[in-house]
C-alpha cells in the first residue's frame, strides 16, 4: 500500500510544529507496539508466573493491521512526530515486520527505529535494512550465558543474541546500540563485562535501571543499581569524560572512553529521571494512546480509525490529548507509588 504523505508536511520534508502538553513538551517520538507476545519471559518485564500459558494475550483481530499503524504513524508525523520506534512485547515475531517497516519509512519526516531483543535478528537484520529500518536497539542484559538465560527464563544462548547483532552490524546498521538492565544480586557484577567486550567495537551499551513497570515485576527500589554506580565501575578501569547531550531531553546521559575508544550511556529513570524533557508517547498493539510509560489507562484510537473517522478527526483526539498531558511519573516515584495500578509495558511497548 503506498502512504499518501500527510497534508501538513512541509515540502522540504521537515516535520511541522508539535504540540505541547501542559508542562510545554512536544509531541515528538512515538513508540509503536506491534505485538504484546514475547519469545522471553525476562523476570523484569514477562515473568512467567504472571505471563504463563493462561495469560490471554491480544487475538489477531484487535491488534492494529499494518495499514492502520501506518495511517496512525502518518497522523502523527503531520502533527510534529519525528521519531517512530517499533517494540512489544517482541517486535520481531510480528509476521513480515520489514513490510511495515517499508510502509513507514516512507512517510515524510520520520525515521523509523526498532527495539528488539536480537533473538530473530540474524534472519530479519538485512532485509530490515533493505526496508529503511534506520536504527537498532538490542537488548542484552549480560554476556554471561548462564546469567543471561536466568533473565529471559526461556533457555535462550546468549551466544544467538550476540550473532544477532554482528549480522545487524554487518547490515550497516553503526552504531547498534545494546541496553542492558541491571538489577542488583542479578547481573550487576557482569555489567563491566559488557562494557569491555563492546569498548571500541563502535556500538553503546547503554545501561538501564531496573524500574516499576506494570505490576507484576515484584521492583524493590532496593533491587536498583544506581546508573552512577556502574559508570563509577567502569571510570575505575577505563577512565571516562562526560559528553554532551545529542538533544534537547535526550534520556540517555553519555560518556566517552577518554582513550576515544567509544562510548557508553546510563538510563536513570529513578536515580535521575528525565520527565521534563520526555516528548513520547506510545501506542499499543490494539491502538491505545498512552501519554506516560506508567499511565493507567490510554486514549482509543482504533475505535474511531475503524468507525471511518477522517484523518482530522483521529488528529484533534491526539492533540486533544497531548494537550492534556501532565505525567511525570519517575519525578514523584516512590516504593508507595510502586503500588499504584497501571498497564504491562509488554503491552504498552517499551
Ligand atoms: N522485546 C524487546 C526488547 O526486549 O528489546 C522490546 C520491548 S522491551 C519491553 C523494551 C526495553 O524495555 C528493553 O530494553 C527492556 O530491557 C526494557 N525493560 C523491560 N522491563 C524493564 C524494567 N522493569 N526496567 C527497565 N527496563 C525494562
Ligand atoms: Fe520480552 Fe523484551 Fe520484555 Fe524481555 S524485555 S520479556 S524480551 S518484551
Ligand atoms: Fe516520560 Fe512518564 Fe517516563 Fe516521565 S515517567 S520520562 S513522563 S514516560
């Protein structure tokens, strides 16, 4: 199908201005799940007591198809959306996901993202580049193989995930970058491992702290390894020097190898957050619109896009939205909020 470039669109291709929320932040990164199934069941996100074979994941017929996601990506481009992600649950297990890939790589504007847990990405890294995939995020938690399988609690060799991101080198995605979450008595005493296998490959690893997602992950501010902690661990061994921010609200503080041998970066959501600059929302693989990777509930945008609403009417519900918009979680977190109620990230998309 091809994506008819959305009216507001300048012609020289630059995304238009953005809506603000409430505390002025733009609307300009959308993290788009395509599934809410996952091939792992790591402790931090999936575990399996609460994801098990009872678990009633989304039937086919309520996830958004590939033409809409790429009509919705399409309204939110022409209202100032520069940034599309795709994730999950597991993105890769969405059938035929370089089509999609395809469809919206070609809206003006935008550059399109993936997260991805690497397992598939020895078979899916080329033709994702073929499609104008732009950017690949693996996640990989510890290069340990018996710590790694501990985490995603599926048995899976670290040794794939790792081929998974030679061959999404080898595709010419430079650099990949690989997140890793810590959690403290898990994989904390690997994470310089990880550090030191990727110094000077030309790939970030990007170290992430555990959070209070969804409500099934048993967090305990406790299980955190502050960000600080594990750069303090590597300066100790390989002196670092701060570098600056890529953008304005970047979430990811960045160090450079002051042998200039790369860099690494920490994600500090509770140590540290960043909600101030925060410009995401995210859309669900039913096609909920969430405003905040905490938020309770969503906006429904699937119920007018499949009524017939017109491209306008789906906008002004967006921006009517955002406009709305006062999150900022991580800024009032505590172990009390840790209670509150609110969606799984395997739905809402990481
Ligand atoms: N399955 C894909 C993957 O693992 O990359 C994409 C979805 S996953 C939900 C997106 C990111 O969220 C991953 O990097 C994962 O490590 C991170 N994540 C999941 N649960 C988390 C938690 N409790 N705290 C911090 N990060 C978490
Ligand atoms: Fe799956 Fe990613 Fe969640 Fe792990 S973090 S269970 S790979 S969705
Ligand atoms: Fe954005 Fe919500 Fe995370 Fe704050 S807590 S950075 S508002 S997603």
């Amino acid at each position: 199908m091809a994506i008819q470039p959305p009216d507001a669109i300048d012609a020289d291709g630059t995304a238009p201005a953005a809506v603000t929320d409430r505390r002025g932040r733009e609307l300009r990164d959308l993290r788009i799940s395509v599934t809410d199934r996952c091939n792992f069941r790591c402790r931090y996100c999936m575990p399996r007591e609460v994801f098990g074979p009872e678990f009633r994941f989304l039937p086919r017929g309520e996830i958004l198809t590939f033409e809409e996601i790429a009509r919705l990506a399409g309204i939110f481009a022409a209202h100032g959306v520069r940034k599309l992600r795709l994730t999950g649950g597991e993105p890769t297990l969405r059938a035929d996901l370089p089509a999609l890939v395809r469809m919206l790589a070609q809206i003006p504007g935008v550059e399109v993202a993936l997260t991805t847990n690497g397992s598939l990405l020895q078979h899916l890294a080329r033709p994702l580049a073929d499609a104008g995939l732009t950017r690949i995020t693996v996640s990989l938690d510890s290069l340990d193989d018996a710590v790694f399988r501990r985490m995603n609690d599926a048995d899976f060799p670290v040794a794939e995930v790792v081929a998974g991101i030679e061959a999404a080198e080898a595709a010419g995605f430079r650099p990949v970058k690989i997140n890793a979450v810590v959690r403290r008595g898990v994989n904390d005493h690997t994470a310089l491992d990880l550090a030191r296998h990727f110094k000077g490959s030309g790939h970030i690893v990007r170290f992430i702290e555990f959070m209070d997602v969804g409500v099934s992950n048993g967090w305990r501010l406790d299980d955190v390894v502050p960000g600080a902690e594990i750069i303090a661990r590597i300066h100790a061994e390989a002196p670092l020097v701060p570098a600056e921010p890529n953008y304005t609200g970047e979430v990811v503080r960045r160090w450079r190898y002051a042998d200039g041998s790369g860099e690494i970066g920490a994600i500090t959501s509770v140590t540290q957050p960043f909600c101030g600059g925060c410009t995401r929302a995210r859309l669900s693989a039913d096609g909920q619109l969430y405003t905040c990777l905490f938020a309770a509930s969503g906006t429904d945008l699937r119920a007018p896009l499949r009524a017939g609403a017109a491209d306008g009417e789906i906008a002004a519900i967006i921006a009517g939205r955002w406009a709305r918009r006062d999150d900022r979680y991580s800024e009032l977190r505590s172990q009390a909020t840790a209670g509150l109620p609110r969606v799984e990230m395997s739905y809402i998309g990481g």
